[in-house]
C-alpha cells in the first residue's frame, strides 16, 4: 500500500483542456494540497493545461512512475491498464463507474481487469472510487475541487462511498480536525478495506481509524487485524436491511442475521461500530483526548441544567461521581455571588463569574488522583462577558492541550463564537453532554477491553480430516439425516440424549426397551423443525402400548422416527451456529425451547472460541442467571455448557460444508448437560 499514499511521480490519466473535464480536477487538487513529488497528465487529445504537458499515453512519459490514476470510460480502462503495465506502473487508481455497480452485464469486464492484475502484478484501489489523499506530502487525487480545510493529523480515514468520504473531510475540517491519510475503495476489485485497515494499523503517522463501509469483504482478515491493533478503529457500518434476504431455514440463521453477525464480530474484535456520522466525529474527539484510564468522572458545568444531562449520561454508561473535596468546594463557594447553586458532583458555577477560578478548578480536579477525567461544560454570550470568556477558552486550550487526563469540553455559544473559537483551538469541542460523557465511556472501554483472539489449536482430540466432504458445484444444501448429525457430535465429544432410529413400530418399541422408559417418540423428518407444533412428538412413553399408540400417530408424517430416552426437566438453553458469507462460522447461544423464539435475545461469536470467549458469550445471554442457581437451587454446569459450545464452534471451523446447526433444547442440570433435539443442513453427505 505504500506507493498509493507515499507515491513520487504521479500520471493524472485522462485529462484534457476541456473546463468540464474532471481529470483537470484532480491535478488542481495535487497543487491545492501542496503535492511534492512529480505530475505528470495524460490524454487521448493531447495539449497542455496549467503550463504542463498533456502526454497522450503514459508510454510517452521520460520518467519512471509510482501511481497512476485514471478516469476514463468503463470500456477503456482495460486498455489503460495494459498500457500502464507495460510502463512499469504497479500501482493505479481507477476512479471511472460504469462496472458491476450497474449490474451482472459489466461483471465481465470486471473479470477482464482481474486478468491483467493478475498477469502483471498490479494492485488497483476501485473501480467507481474518489481516490486517495495524503495530507502530510499533499497527495490527493479525488476528481471533486476540495478545500485543504482540515489540517494535516493523525486520524485516517477509508471510505467505500466517495460521496461520503468527501463528506467525513467536511466534517473533519469544520471541526478544525486533522487527518492524515484517505482512501476511497469504490467496488474494492482488488484492494479492499482489510488492506487498506491494515496499513494504517502499521502506519506511523496514524494514531486513529475511521472507516464507512456497505459490505465486509474480508470479515475475518479484518478482525484479525483490528484484534491486533492498538489504534482505536472506527466503523460506520450500513446497508443493514435484509430486504432480498435468504428466507431463514432455521433459528442459527434468523437469530444470526447478517447485520447480527457484524456486530458480534466487531465487538469480538475490539472495534467501536457506531451509527450516524455524528456518532462517528464524536469518537474521534474521544480518541483525540488523553485517555480515560478509569472510571471516575467530574462533571463541572457553567449550566444546572446541563449538568442534569451530563449526570444523567454519566449514570447510562455507569460512570462514578465521586463527590469533590471540601477546600475545593468551598473555594468555588466564595466566588459564588449568590450561593444559590450546589456545589456536589456535577458542580454547578451557574453564579460564580470569576474565570480564573475555573481554570484553578479543573486544574487542581485533573490532578487529584480521585479523578480519570472531567466533562466541562462552558456557555456564554458575546456581549456579556464575552472577550474575558475568550481568552479563558484560549487559556483552557492550553491547559488541555497538555493534560495528562482527558478533559472533555461541552461548548455552547452563537455560531460566531463557535467558528471563532474552532479557528484557534485544538482541542475537540463536543456539541451536547452526553456526546462528552459518552465519549469518555469509549476511551475507557477501549483501555480496558480484553481481545481475546481466534484460537488456533484445538483443545481436545479429534481429526476432521474423514470428516471433510467437498460439496459438487452448484449443489443445494440438504437436510443432515440425525444419525449422522449424532455421529459427527460425539466424534466432537459433543453428549447427546440416548436415541435410537425406527423405522416400524416393532422396531420402535425394541428400541424404546433398549433405551429404557420412559422415552420419547418424534419423526425423524429432517425438514420438521417445530415438532410440538405439527404434532410429530410424542413424550413421557412409560410403556409398549404407549410407543405402538405414538408410532401409529407419527407414521403418517414419516415411517421412521426416532425414539429417545426421556430426559429429565432442566433449564433449556439453544446452541447453534452457520456459516456466513464473509466472517465464516458463527456460533448462537442464548435460551432453549420456546425462548429462544419468544425473546431472540442470543448472544453471538465468530468461530472457533476459546472456553474464555464462551464464558464471556454466556455472561452476555439474557437468563444467565439461571445458570448459577436461583432461591437455593443449586448451580447447573456451566463447564458442560462451555465445552458444548466450543466443541460446536470447532465442528463449524472444521466441517464448513456444514451450512447450519440447531442444537434446541440443550438440557442443563447441575452435573451435566445433554442435547436432546438436533437437526444441521449441509452441502454435501456427511
């Protein structure tokens, strides 16, 4: 990724004199940002812009070059490419729409350009993108005129969205927010977020990761990469609807739907997923801040009511307001002019007017070592005090600027003082109190996370190699019959209720004494997935009469059913997972039976686990409680429990023509746990 940001000759490619002409764009850009290696333009008429040569093919360049970008017609590109290729051009950028973006018809011209990458070697950023920026040696080849508004910083930025990324150097520059560098990825043809994600991780002049995406192409490389970061990343992930979706074939793959999956994957990964671009400027103010190492917040607010908010955000993301220390409250307390204001945690100075004893306040708050950090919130109006509230915000710069505790500053004046004051401040102003309070929950969420990563050797004994069928192209997923299910978990260790298949009722009531009574009668349909509902089971068999009765019901649905041993009452849990699209197997647990329709509430982890990750997956279910043990109960097998979902989360890694699981119910008792229904759909016999 080097040469695409650090590139020393650039060829601009498809420019002509021509005042609409967007290549033109692109090479004013590189003067606006002050690029300092060599440009060179280039197009099919010739003629020269700007007192630079217009070369008609990059072939007719005296010079070696670095990065080439080009925006010319769909159709055209392939043979740009090949002349650049044939120029020693590694790197490109193609900047041009028209590819798979406007349907299944220009796929093959897609497939024509991965051709030639391949054959010589090329990597190429889009097509359909905005290009690159770097703001420190003013590379910046977008085809939209940009303002160098937003000073060169630590925050990078890629974008799948052109249009959007313009936007995010918007925001960043009315912010007065430095970046460094920016990627528009477009239909990411070759090179894709992951890539790009993981330069910047190894980028030295990057400190903070901002992305927008529509589609993950490379889930798993990117948690990998974010898992090993020490830079705060930042997703703004969309495209969340499912309209067009697969219709769901089971519980593993409704309750894992594929935003689900995302989710549970970026946090699994350490990545701070957020909504909005609002959402998005203020992480990036909260990672520009010292961090917030613990979790003890001063709140000291110029306004009452603003102070409620703050405390009450504080409150939402279980901060502590420790209560500040007597000599410093009543210091605030002889500034006051009418001590009519309570001066506790948050500390209103709604009637103390004597600057400089704000400045001795947050001073002596950032050093007392009962404090991580502090949310200021400062309002004022131009003609009352205004010149004095000036030079205090200058001098509170300053004193932010070389804190070593994050002090988060909530401004609210008219929109002239708002600009006046970004001009000259570096310090992130927040816009309401609950962004300044929640940012600082993000700083200390990232200090303290704990990733823990993909694990990449099994913890028990079991060779998949027999296992592994490959699936003939084309091929739809079918139902695994439940014997071969039931093989395949106790070759993963993985207990299930003691079963037999029948296929007649003779056969049924020998099974039903070899298991011993009571038991339980259910089709062995594979396409059945709500048994109670369509009647096709039949419990608590105490005799032979009882299995001939259930038998003679059931064989109208299927002559062969399975006949199990009852299991005694327990707490019900589900574990299941499926393979999905971009981040591979992805393991389901929450509530079993009814609940876990009833509620949906699961929690979800990609594949496989660790037992730690598993204990951690369980900790976040809704009902985990029931696990321990309630009103003198006694506690059920977690252990049991764990070792289920990890040896389900290997079978998922291992097998992956293994397409879904549903392990519902999954009996709990206090000395062990047992599977007692069980169906999987995959792609080839098992």
């Amino acid at each position: 990724m080097e040469k695409f940001f650090n590139a020393r000759s650039i060829a601009v490619i498809g420019v002509s004199e021509a005042a609409d002409n967007l290549g033109r764009i692109m090479a004013l850009n590189l003067m606006a940002f002050g690029y300092t290696g060599l440009v060179h333009l280039v197009g099919s008429q010739g003629g020269v812009l700007l007192g630079h040569r217009i070369y008609m093919s990059v072939s007719e360049i005296p010079h070696d070059i670095d990065l080439a970008t080009v925006l010319v017609p769909a159709s055209a590109v392939p043979e740009v490419l090949l002349d650049c290729a044939r120029k020693g051009i590694r790197r490109i950028v193609v900047q041009s729409g028209g590819f798979g973006e406007l349907g299944e018809e220009r796929k093959g011209l897609e497939e024509d350009i991965r051709r030639i990458l391949d054959e010589y070697g090329i990597r190429l950023i889009g097509p359909n993108c905005l290009g690159v920026i770097n703001r420190q040696n003013g590379l910046a080849v977008p085809f939209l005129p940009l303002e160098p508004e937003a000073p060169a910083g630590v925050v990078s930025i890629v974008t799948q969205s052109g249009g959007v990324g313009a936007q995010i150097l918007n925001d960043l520059g009315a912010e007065g927010i430095g970046f460094g560098k920016f990627a528009s990825i477009g239909n990411k043809l070759d090179v894709n977020e992951a890539d790009i994600l993981d330069y910047f991780v190894r980028d030295g002049e990057t400190g903070i990761i901002y992305c927008y995406l529509e589609g993950i192409a490379a889930g798993r490389r990117l948690m990998e990469i974010a898992a090993a970061s020490s830079k705060p990343i930042i997703l703004h992930k969309a495209n969340t609807s499912r309209w067009g979706g697969v219709i769901a074939r089971s519980h593993s793959t409704s309750l894992a739907a594929d935003d689900a999956v995302v989710d549970a994957a970026l946090r699994q990964c350490g990545v701070f997923r957020v909504k909005s671009r609002h959402d998005a400027m203020s992480a990036v103010k909260a990672f520009l801040l010292p961090p917030m190492r613990g979790n003890r917040l001063a709140v000291i607010s110029r306004s009452g009511g603003h102070a409620v908010m703050a405390a009450d955000a504080a409150g939402f993301h279980g901060f502590d307001l420790p209560p500040f220390p007597e000599g410093r409250i009543a210091c605030m307390r002889s500034e006051s002019r009418a001590g009519v204001v309570c001066m506790q945690n948050p500390m209103d100075l709604g009637d103390v007017y004597y600057l400089p004893a704000y400045l001795t306040l947050l001073q002596e708050t950032l050093n007392a070592p009962e404090t991580d950090g502090i949310v200021f919130i400062f309002n004022y109006q131009r003609g009352f005090f205004g010149e004095d509230c000036r030079r205090f915000l200058i001098e509170l710069d300053r004193l932010a600027a070389t804190a070593q505790k994050p002090l988060a500053i909530c401004l609210f004046a008219n929109e002239a003082e708002y600009r006046w004051v970004r001009k000259r401040a570096r310090m992130p102003i927040f816009h309401d109190p609950a962004s300044a309070v929640e940012a600082l929950a993000l700083s200390r969420d990232f200090y303290r996370r704990k990733i823990l990563p993909l694990p990449s050797v099994r913890p028990f004994a079991v060779d998949p190699a027999p296992l592994i069928r490959k699936a003939p192209k084309g091929e739809a997923p079918r139902s695994v019959p439940p014997e071969e299910l039931a093989s395949l978990a106790a070759s993963y260790g993985i207990p299930l209720v003691g079963w037999e298949r029948a296929g007649s009722e003779d056969e049924a009531v020998a099974a039903a004494g070899r298991i011993g009574f009571p038991v339980v009668l259910k089709t062995a349909r594979e396409d059945v997935i709500h048994k109670s509902e369509a009647g096709a089971v039949f419990l608590d068999l105490h005799d032979e009469s009882a299995v001939r009765r259930a038998y003679v019901a059931l064989r109208e649905l299927s002559p062969s059913v399975l006949v199990q041993l009852m299991a005694p009452e327990g707490v019900e849990w589900f574990v299941g997972g499926r393979q999905d699209a971009h981040f591979g197997p992805v393991l389901v647990s929450g509530l079993g039976g009814i609940y876990v329709e009833a509620f949906g509430r699961v929690s979800l982890r990609v594949c496989p686990l660790s037992e730690a990750e598993a204990r951690s997956m369980l900790d976040e279910c809704f009902g985990s409680a029931l696990l321990s043990g309630l009103r003198g109960r006694p506690p059920l097998d977690r252990d049991g429990l764990v070792r289920i979902m990890t040896r389900l989360s290997w079978l998922l890694s291992d097998l992956r023509n293994i397409g879904e699981v549903d392990f519902n119910p999954v009996r709990v008792y206090p000395e062990r746990c047992l599977v007692v229904d069980w169906r999987a759909t995959a792609d080839v016999e098992i």
